[in-house]
C-alpha cells in the first residue's frame, strides 16, 4: 500500500465522494477510483457503494472513516516534513512510498542496525537496505548516521520513527477490526413484512425454523429497509438478504424464493374504471402512496401506470413516498389513499377495492448475495431450505 494511495483514499472520505475530492486535488477522477478500490482489496472490504444519487459510504466505509482519515494525515506529514510544500491537505506527493517499507524503517531505526532488523523482520540484510535508502530518496532526507555503536537516527530520523510509530498503531487498530470473527453467526436481512401472517412473515417463520431444528444453525434475522438491507450487505453486516427487486450490479448473486400478485388497492377505486382516462382523474384526486424506487413494489406500480396512462402518469399522480409498508397498508386502510400491494394482503384491507396488476408485474422475493465462498454456503442452505433452485451461471 502506497503512501499516495492512502492520501488519495483519505480525500476521498473527508470530500464525502470521489469527484468531489479530484476536484479538490486537481487530479483525475480515476485516480481517486483506483486509490478506493486498491484500499477496498487491502483491507478486504467495500467502502464506498453506487446509488441512484451516486457514489455513497457504505456502514463499513462510514465506520473506517476516521482511521482513514487519520492514516492519512499521517502520510501527509510524513511528507510534509520532507518538502515543506504539503500544506494544502488537498495536495497528493509526488513521490511516494510504501506502508510496508515505512514499518522497515522505523524496524531499523528501534534496533540501530540494519542487520539485526533484517533477521526480525525475516527479509534479508540487502533488499531492507535498498528498501531504506529509497526512502531516503523519495521523501529527500537522511534517516541515520553510522557510528560505532550502530545506526544512529538523524533528527529527521526520529521524527520520521515517531511519525511510523503512531502510523502503525492506527493501521494495525484498523486492519485488526476487520478481521472476522470465526465462527460467528449466520447474518440474514429481510425487507419488512407488511402482516404477521403475510406470505414473507411465514416463509421467513419457516426458514428460521428449519434452519435452527435441522441444520443448528447460529444465525441472526433483521428486517429493515430496502436501502439499509445494501448497506449491510456490501459492509458485511449481512450475508445474505432477501429483497424484492432485481439487481443490474454484476458484484450480487440473486435466486427467486417467492413470488405472488400484487394489486392496487384504495377506496376510490369503488367509483373509478382501469381505463386511462379513469386512473388520470383517480391519481388526481387521491393520494398515491408508495416506498422508495429501490423497492420492488414501487418499480412495478410505476410499471403498470406507464402503460395504463404513459410516461407522463406522474403529472397525474399526487406521489407520498413512505418505507415502510405496515404503515402504507394503514394509510390504504384508514386514510382512504391509493397504493399497489401484495394480493395477499387482502383480508386485512378489509374487502377494500382493488385493480389486479398483470402477472407479469407479480412480486417476486430474491435472495442477495454478494460473492465469496461463506455468502455462498449460507445462501446454498437457505435454497435448499426452501425447497429453490440455485442461481444458474452468470
């Protein structure tokens, strides 16, 4: 790991985005994608994440920030007590040297001796002394005099040992809270369900059971929103979700678990026809309410109205965006608003009246996974637990 890099993935955090920080440090945009991927492999997790609105910290990337941004800071000193033009905290260094090495250095520079350090570290004696003069060249300064006692550090010498020091506390502080925990449980997401005795609510009574009584396995169940479900899973919080829309990401796995008809459903649909000019005038009149677009219920509800009304239906639409879909049903049920809902819930709106969609916007359930081989055989038990077929190649 460079110490450029480091930099650059700390400008990265503080700017809250990649362009923002390439424009902050005059460089190109790639540059700062490269330095956030190449951190993301080094540390073995994904930091920041795509979204509709852009690029966004994961939970993962929202927790590592500060030590990031400290590691960073460090780096910058590092360098800047070399040149003494690294003011600009926007700034990147020409040169650049490696984590690694600096760890070397500050080896040498505790025993005194090139020598004995090369036999703790377990490299040999000439490829740490090549080491050690290249960063004497790239950050411009002299770390050590010869003595007769040893290597004695220059004055830059132990600021540079103290500098490595705290570097290398914080790097281990942060590498270490990734490690993953062995044998810890299982960790599964779901949306949340809209009744106790919903389709979702018992396959999910189902699989836990069976997942507990015939395989012992440890595991944990959160149902939570659809946004916070991605978060989790690209932070590692979660090993696998289940979700109801279809991802275009090459980086998730999906398997249909369930699928079932969805309706619109509301009070006026009483006096209302499913003709065009029926559903412009009931969206003009009645609320239509709905979860966000990353929710599977929403792409089929808009799915279904641009092809009863058009592209347009949203200029017809009085549109409330609310997440939760317990609380949508009671808007449906109490409120007298419109909104598109599993078929499954109709005992519980009360024999309200409703507009069937085509099957071919039912609600399907998908199981998500990102790839790796432990997200792999949780997701291969939970199919088979579920009586699905596994994804086929990609």
């Amino acid at each position: 790991m460079r110490s450029s890099t480091l930099i650059l993935a700390g400008l990265v955090m503080r700017h809250g985005g990649v362009r923002a920080a390439a424009r902050a440090m005059g460089q190109p945009v790639s540059s700062a994608s490269t330095a956030i991927a190449r951190l993301e492999d080094a540390l073995g997790v994904v930091l920041l994440r795509r979204t509709e609105e852009g690029l966004a910290l994961t939970l993962e990337g929202r927790r590592c920030r500060p030590a990031i941004q400290r590691i960073a800071d460090l780096m910058q000193q590092i360098h800047a007590g070399a040149f003494g033009n690294m003011g600009n905290r926007d700034s990147v260094p020409k040169a650049s040297v490696g984590i690694e090495a600096l760890f070397r250095l500050a080896e040498v520079l505790r025993t005194g001796s090139i020598r004995r350090a090369a036999l703790v570290l377990g490299i040999g004696q000439p490829q740490l002394t090549r080491q050690v003069a290249l960063i004497e060249r790239s950050l411009g300064v002299s770390v050590a005099q010869r003595s007769a006692s040893g290597l004695v550090p220059t004055p830059e010498g132990q600021r540079l040992l103290s500098q490595i020091a705290r570097l290398q506390d914080e790097w281990r502080s942060l590498t270490a809270s990734l490690k993953p925990e062995t044998g810890r449980p299982a960790s599964l997401g779901a949306m949340i369900p809209a009744s106790a005795d919903g389709d979702l609510s018992r396959m999910l009574a189902r699989l836990g059971a069976g997942l507990h009584l015939r395989h012992g396995l440890r595991f944990s169940l959160v149902s939570t929103l659809a946004e916070d479900l991605l978060l989790g899973l690209d932070s590692g919080r979660f090993d696998c979700v289940f979700l109801d829309a279809r991802l275009r990401e090459a980086a998730y796995i999906q398997a249909e678990v369930m699928r079932g008809p969805v309706a619109l459903y509301g009070r006026a649909l009483a006096a209302a026809r499913p003709t065009r000019e029926g559903l412009q005038k009931l969206l003009r009149h009645t609320p239509l309410v709905l979860q966000s677009r990353r929710s599977g219920l929403r792409q089929r509800a808009e799915a279904y109205f641009e092809a009863r009304i058009g592209q347009d239906w949203r200029k017809s639409a009085r549109l409330i965006e609310v997440e939760s879909l317990p609380v949508i049903v009671s808007m449906v049920q109490n409120e007298g608003m419109l909104s598109v809902l599993p078929a499954h819930l109709s005992p519980h709106l009360h024999d309200l009246p409703s507009f069937a969609l085509p099957p071919d916007l039912d609600q399907r359930v998908l199981l998500t996974w990102r790839r790796g081989a432990r997200a792999t055989r949780i997701a291969d038990l939970v199919l088979r637990e579920l009586g699905c077929a596994p994804p086929g190649p990609a």
